[in-house]
C-alpha cells in the first residue's frame, strides 16, 4: 500500500500554472494565496504520473483514435463499480473538457433564442455556454434555507408555461444544465430531487445536460447517483458530463467523457463538435485510464484529508471569523462562504480579500446575482497552507 503525504507544501510557481503563477497578476497582488481555481496542491497518484512516463517512452505523439477500447473498458468498469451503471461503450464521447462539451450540447439540440435553464449561483461558465450560442438563460435560482440551498420547483416548472401575452406563446424551454455536485453551493442531489427535476424537464420535452464533474468528491454520508440511472426516459433524454480531471487532478491533460444513451442525441453531438474540438489528448486519455483503473488507494486517503480540512476550516471559522458563515459541503472541495454580515459591497468585498486578506478566492458575483456577498475558497492543498490562509482572513477581518 502506497501511504501518500498530503501535508508536504510544493512550490508550483514558475511551471506554467494558472493557479500559481497567474494569480499576481488576477488578483493584483503579489504576496497572494490562491485559493480559487478548481486544481489541487498535491501531487497525483503515482499509477497515473507512472502511466504518462511509459506512454511519453514511445516517443511518437500523432494523432489518436477517438476512444481507445482499454479507456472504454476504463469507463465502463468505474460506471459498474461506482454506480452500478451498466454502459455500452458505444455511448462514450471523448471531448478535451466538460465546458466544450458544454458548448457543443447547447449547439446542437437548441436554436438561438431558445432558452436553457440553469441554478445560480452557479459555476460561471454556465452563463457564457448559453449566451454564446445566442441562448436566454432561464434562472431557476437555487433558495438558501438555513445553511443548506435548496430548489425552487415551483419556478422551475414556470419555465414551461406560456407566456401571458394577448395571445399566450409557448415557452422556447429546450434544455436544462444541471450541476451535481453543484458548484459552488456543494450540494449533493438526492434521488428525490433528481427525479423532481428530471419529472419537470423532461416531461416537458426538453433535454438535461447533467454536469457531473465533482461526483466521486463527496464528504461523510453523502451519495452521488448519475441522473441517467434514474429511469431509461431520463437516460434516452440526457448528457452526462463526467471526467477524471477534478476527481484525480488532471485538468492541464484535456480528456472528459460524455456519456450519450440516445444514439440520435449523440450522433448530433458528434456532428456538431466536429472541427470544433478534439477528441482529448494523449496524455489525457492515458492519465483518465490510469486514474479510473488505479487510482482509487490514492483517492480514498485524499478524502479522507479533504474532510480533516473542511472540519479545520468549520472550526475554524466557528471561533475566529464568526461573521464569515460556512455552506457546509456535501461534495467538491470548494466551500461556499457566506460573507454578508461583513458589510460590504461587492467591490469592497474582493479588494478585502484580495488586498486586505491576500487570500485570492473566487468572488461570489462571478457565480450570478446570488452570489453577492460571497466567496469561494479551495480547500484542496497542504492544511498548513489553508491555515495560513485562514489566519490571513482572520486578522483582515479583525481589523475592519
């Protein structure tokens, strides 16, 4: 068994990586703490940094084939275990990253005008997949109901009705964008909330597009179910968006799976992600395969660090930064910060913490209107260092 160290600090600077080497220049400061994009501070499972190194041996690196059968067989066996999903195959496409796919789907299945669903807060890219292609986002926002966030059925099923004019004109609803785990908020869907949703959006026509990116990153006592597994209408009338990249930390190698059961949903992808994207890199699909095939010792000692560090910065804030409430988490390593007791604007709140604080977080308006007020910390690094991020916080505070 292979006893990984997550406490050792790393210096990633100076190697090309956004998180690092970007953030003086993002947060205009240079004495700064990134804690913003969704990559890790630790080093990768040794099967998967092993893996590219007998793949980089071959020292050839032309183009390859859109799936390879050892990466299908990779994603079919982890569908199996993990979920106890049974796949074909043929249903796996290959895309360098879940926001292209993103892109593509909205591409294919709506018209410009159409409307596609979203819950704010939500992750940022959401906005401009929809805007881009000439798409209105319909907002069902998510309520926050204690310290938990919860959904709005009943708006979500307004997204449907006609519109009462003097002649009332059908909705031009045609897709959902679904995220589970949802980021920022953290929250874990339940089957419950699934079927809900799925009863609502596919009862009326339109098709989900289920981003699933966080699955196998889930605190205590929580469970991810795939909404394709709810039912095969659910399936015939879904995307679902899922990768190795988050889970395992491979985000620079450019390889996702969507997974595709309607042939005819599917085909239209294919067709519209050409000369659009690649199918994902070499070096992506190696590490995925490794990942899904080898990769599970590592990810089970990272979780359980994850959840050390979210009970550390629970605690931590409890008693030093009471202002500051915490979203508690049922999956992602991201944390959804509640900062409105602090008092401050927007534009207030990101010169606090970038200049005040020096902690780069990602500032909760980005996300949408419901974001206002707060902000997203990473927790996926050494705890020493989201220590020291957290003392940073709380003299800054200390001192409005």
């Amino acid at each position: 068994m292979t006893i990984y160290d997550f406490d050792q600090v790393i210096s990633r600077k100076n190697s090309a990586c956004a998180k690092w080497d970007a953030a003086p220049f993002i947060f205009g400061e240079e004495d700064i703490i990134p804690m913003w994009v969704a990559d890790m501070d630790v080093p990768v499972a040794q099967p998967i940094t092993e893996a590219i190194k007998k793949r980089a041996e071959h020292e050839f690196y032309g183009y390859p084939i859109p799936l390879p059968e050892s990466t299908a067989d990779a994603v079919v066996q982890r569908m199996k275990r993990k979920y106890d999903w049974e796949i074909d195959p043929r249903w796996i496409v290959l895309t360098p990253g879940v926001v292209p796919a993103l892109n593509a789907a909205v591409k294919a299945y709506t018209t410009p005008g159409d409307n596609v669903i979203h819950q704010d807060p939500v992750y940022y890219p959401f906005w401009s997949v929809i805007q881009n292609n000439g798409c209105q986002v319909a907002n069902n926002a998510l309520h926050l109901s204690g310290d938990r966030y919860q959904i709005d059925f009943d708006d979500l099923q307004s997204k449907f009705h006609p519109l009462q004019q003097m002649v009332p004109l059908p909705q031009r609803t045609r897709m959902m964008i679904l995220c589970n785990p949802h980021n920022p908020v953290g929250r874990v869907w339940t089957r419950d909330e699934l079927m809900q949703m799925g009863e609502i959006v596919i009862g009326n026509g339109a098709i989900m597009v289920s981003d699933e990116i966080h699955c196998e990153l889930l605190f205590k006592g929580h469970q991810h179910i795939p909404f394709a597994t709810l039912s095969p209408e659910f399936a015939q009338n879904s995307l679902i968006c899922m990768a190795a990249s988050k889970t395992f930390n491979l985000a620079g190698l450019d390889a996702s799976i969507i997974i595709i059961p309607n042939r005819k949903l599917r085909d239209r992808f294919n067709e519209t992600k050409k000369g659009m994207m690649p199918s994902g890199s070499i070096f992506g699909v190696v590490a995925l395969e490794a990942a899904f095939n080898y990769g599970d010792e590592w990810l089970e000692q990272f979780l359980s660090y994850m959840q050390g560090n979210l009970d550390c910065l629970m605690t931590y804030f409890e008693k030093h930064i009471p202002k500051i409430k915490v979203i508690k988490p049922e999956g992602t390593y991201l944390i959804w910060l509640d900062c409105r007791e602090l008092g401050l604007n927007s534009n207030e709140l990101m010169t606090f913490m970038n200049h005040e604080a020096r902690v780069g977080l990602d500032h909760g308006f980005v996300f949408g209107p419901s974001g206002v007020g707060f902000e997203r910390i990473n927790i996926a690094c050494p705890r020493s260092l989201l220590e020291t991020a957290l003392d940073r916080i709380r003299q800054a505070v200390a001192a409005l």
